[in-house]
C-alpha cells in the first residue's frame, strides 16, 4: 500500500474559523510533510516530522499549526487565516533513513473566504 | 534564484510527438527524482536517478542524469493525451535528508 489520504478534498472557511486538515498513511514511514502550492507553482514545503517530532519548520505563520499525533497521522490546524492562504495543501510521506522518495496524498483545495 | 530551472514553462503538442523537457542547475546533487502532477491532484513519484549518466526507462518515458550531476532531461516518446500534466523535477536540499526542493516546473499538454 503506497496511498496517501487526504481529507477533506475541498474546504471553504472564513477568516474567522478553525478547521483542521488530515492526513494518513500506512507505508510505515517515519517522516512526514506539508506542502502549501499555489495554482501553477511548485509545492512549497511548509514542515516535517520526524518520528513524530516537528524537525522544520519554514517559517510559516503561526495561523497554521501542525500536529502529529502518532507515526500514521499527520493534522494541520487551521485558524484565523487570510484570502492569501487558499492554495492546495499537500501531505507527503517518506522513510526516515536518507531516503528522499515521498510519497504524495491528493491535497486538499482550501479556499479562505 | 531559483535553484532548480526547468525549460520549457510550457508545452503544448500533438498525440504521438516527441518531447524533452530539461532541469537545469549550477549545483551538484546526489540523487534527482521527477514527478509528474495531474490537475487536482499530488505530485506522483516517477523516478530517481542518483548516477552521474544514469539513464532509466520507464514504458515511453526515458529520464537521463547529466554526467556532472547538475542537470536531468525527461524524454517523451509517442506523447498520449494521458501525459498530460506538471513535471516537476525535484532535489534534496544539500545537508538535508528529508528537504525536497522543487523546479519551476514544465506543463505539458497533449491533445488529440
């Protein structure tokens, strides 16, 4: 199983609300990601865990807050964010060990209104 | 700076042409990996090439690794209107294990 999920697919929310992204994956790998794109740009890495510790953070504002809460499961939290923020949100995952080859999940198409 | 140049931005062709698109670097890398990127979806792992000359085949598609491990092309055979989508070359940052670096990308579109 190489699958990565995503849930929601799509989200609409104000600037007002908290909502939170999902992601899973079952291919026992030990680091996880979240990429933020923005239509016709490359993915952009946002963080990474490894083995369930936050080990980058790009400087990303603190609206977007990140959890993981066991080997399998990666959240972002979502509150307060700007019109600016809409723009597919990736999760990936890879082994942890030197291995570079991630593995992505759909996305999710976040729209901030 | 972009760290990663892709050529071209775009490309739009024909069923059954030939295509090469090119990632482009002053930097030496240890392993580079492409990606190709449907609408609505995440990017797919198609490749990772680590040998400086490195060529890897997969059905239509040829990826070569440029002998200084600077630069990678991705060759098309017989484009299918399924090729669609964003290539996307990508590196590992140096220093880093787990740090991807994305080119600019190169958008391909294939009509019948």
């Amino acid at each position: 199983d190489t699958e990565v999920t995503q849930t929601p697919k799509h989200l609409v929310m104000g600037m007002t609300n908290k909502k939170s992204l999902k992601c899973e994956q079952h291919m026992g790998h030990r680091a996880m990601y979240w990429y933020k794109q923005k239509a016709k740009k490359p993915p952009e890495l946002m963080f990474v865990y490894s083995y369930e510790k936050l080990s980058i953070n790009e400087s990303v504002p603190s609206r977007f807050s990140p959890e993981c809460p066991n080997s399998s499961l990666l959240n972002l939290h979502l509150h307060a964010l700007q019109p600016e923020d809409s723009a597919l949100y990736l999760c990936a995952s890879s082994q942890y060990g030197g291995s570079y080859e991630q593995y992505f999940g759909p996305g999710t198409r976040l729209t901030v209104t | 700076t972009q760290l990663l140049e892709q050529s071209p931005q775009f490309l739009s062709i024909q069923e059954g042409e030939n295509l090469t698109v090119y990632c482009n670097s002053s930097s030496v890398f240890s392993s580079l990996q492409w990606y190709r990127q449907e609408p609505g979806e995440g990017p797919v792992l198609l490749v990772t090439v680590v040998t400086g000359g490195e060529v890897k085949k997969l059905k239509r598609l040829t990826f070569q690794f440029g002998d200084a491990r600077k630069d990678s092309s991705l060759h098309i055979t017989a484009a299918q209107p399924g090729d669609t989508g964003l290539y996307l070359c990508a590196v590992p940052l140096p220093g880093t294990a787990s740090k991807l670096t994305f080119g600019t990308g190169t958008r391909l579109q294939v009509t019948l």
